[in-house]
C-alpha cells in the first residue's frame, strides 16, 4: 500500500479475492475508469470521473461519496445474481469480453478545436452500451412511460448548453442592458429555472422529480456574437435529470429570442444539446466544442 505524506489513508492494488473480509472492510475502490465502488462484490459504481468533468464542487463531490458509502450492504448481497447484473463487478470482469463485443458500440464524435486561429479535427471514440430498443415504447410500439421504481435513489446531476447567435448589434444591447423588454440575461435565466421545475408538464412521459438544484449561466461570446447558455440541474432520486437541464437551456434560449426579436428576426438557436450527465448506471461526458 502506498500513503501521500500529510495525509490520511492508504492507496493499494487489490490483488486478491479468495478471503471475504466484509465484516472488517473500510475500503473504497477507484477503477480505472474513474468510478467509485464501495463493495468489490457489488455491482453499484458512481462516476467521479463524469461528476469531476461536469465541474461538480468539492462539497458536491463528498456528498456524492458519502451518499454511496451510505448504501453500501452489511454483507456481500445478491451473490446469486452476479452472472446476470448487467454492471461488472471485478470478479466478472475477466468474463465480459463477447458481451462487451456484442452489446457496445463505438460512437465517434467530432470536435473543432479552435487553436492560434486554426480548426483541429479530433476524433474521440465513447463507450456505450446498446439495449437494441426504445425505452419509452412498449412490445407493441405504443408509447409508454418507464417504471424506476426499482432504481436506486441516487445524486444524480446533468449539464445542458444552447447557443443563441443574435449579431453583434444585439449583443451590445444586451451587454448595455438597452432592451425595450429589459434586462435580457436575467429573465432568461428566471424562465430556464422555471421551466425546469416543470418538465413533466411539457415532456408527456417524462417523471414528475424534485429538484434540488437548478441554475442557469449566461455568457456573451464576442467572436461568435452569441450568448451561451449553461444550465445545471440536481435531485437526489431513481432517474436523471437531464431532461430538466435541457429543458432549462431551451426554455431560457427561447425567452432570449423573445426579448431580442422586435430588434432583429435573424436570431438563430443552436447547439441545444446534453454536456453531462452523472449518477445512476451510466454516465455521460462531451467535450466542449469551442474551447
């Protein structure tokens, strides 16, 4: 085991799994991948990786942690169902390889890197497990709403982002708050806040959760006269809330189309789209486009 002078704990490599020590165990285990895994024979991981990427505070962060050592079983639970759980835990992970060709796919996204005036192609390539069908549609194709009452209640957090590309004479009067309607940012923001806490009112099936946390950020970007709006949404519960933070950002877009458009129709909304997302049993990261 090795331990960083000043401070507390110790860091080692799990090398062995013949003796059960539950009864004894105060250990957290980081994979390689960035997740949090509380018991080596669970299944249950939490993505610090994601949560760190989505620019979750340090307070953030132990509240995530000591949320999942919180959950953490007396005993090794489930051990019978280990050859069905669709999450690996380590003791799986040397058999995973044809289910991992079979049921993951690679999804390839392209993102411009703006550098010393140039455009850079990168392409990165993300994991992410297929299930081969519609989660909101039944086996007859009709439409309905899925059933997390078996999921587990966990923090779970989403980033979303819109584009407004309004022209450089707006964006002055934005900045100069000379808007007929008023203060733009704002009562954008105001509206994105609101329309998050009503999601399930707009999107038909999608669930009625409370919210422990919504904030929308505005920023004006000269070079491409545009405002870009952020917005972050939280909840402890058993679904994620990336629907809120979409429809946070989208909501606080069109209210800045609406206070802009007796001065120009030629505003454009783009790029309304999920940055990241963490909790729950999968996680998801995209790099800015514009850096």
């Amino acid at each position: 085991a090795y331990q960083v002078p000043g401070f507390k704990g110790q860091i080692g490599f799990i090398t062995s799994m013949s003796e059960h020590f539950c009864g004894s165990c105060n250990r957290l285990r980081i994979t390689a991948d960035g997740n949090l895994k509380v018991c080596l024979f669970g299944n249950a991981e939490v993505s610090l990786r994601d949560a760190m990427r989505a620019g979750c505070s340090e307070d953030d962060l132990l509240a995530l942690i000591g949320a999942a050592v919180k959950r953490k079983k007396k005993q090794h639970a489930g051990m019978q169902n280990l050859s069905k759980m669709k999450n690996r835990p380590m003791i799986l992970i040397g058999n995973l390889l044809q289910e991992v060709r079979s049921e993951i796919h690679l999804q390839q996204l392209y993102v411009t890197l703006r550098q010393h005036n140039m455009n850079t192609f990168v392409t990165r390539s993300y994991c992410s497990r297929s299930h081969g069908h519609l989660t909101h549609a039944d086996e007859t194709g009709r439409a309905t709403m899925v059933d997390i009452g078996e999921k587990q209640v966990t923090s779970r957090t989403a980033m979303a982002q819109a584009i407004v590309v309004t022209g450089s004479h707006i964006l002055n009067l934005i900045e100069e708050n000379s808007m007929k309607k008023g203060d733009v940012l704002t009562t954008a923001q105001l509206a994105g806040i609101t329309a998050a806490k009503r999601t399930s009112e707009l999107i038909p099936l999608c669930h009625n959760i409370c919210l422990s946390h919504v904030s929308v950020d505005t920023k004006l970007d000269r070079e491409r006269e545009a405002v870009v709006i952020t917005s972050t949404a939280r909840c402890e519960g058993r679904t994620g809330v990336e629907m809120e933070a979409l429809t946070a950002a989208a909501v606080a877009a069109l209210t800045v189309y609406d206070m802009c458009k007796a001065v120009s129709h030629d505003i454009v909304i783009s790029e309304v789209r999920l940055m990241s997302k963490t909790g729950g049993r999968s996680g998801f990261i995209l790099e800015a486009r514009y850096l």
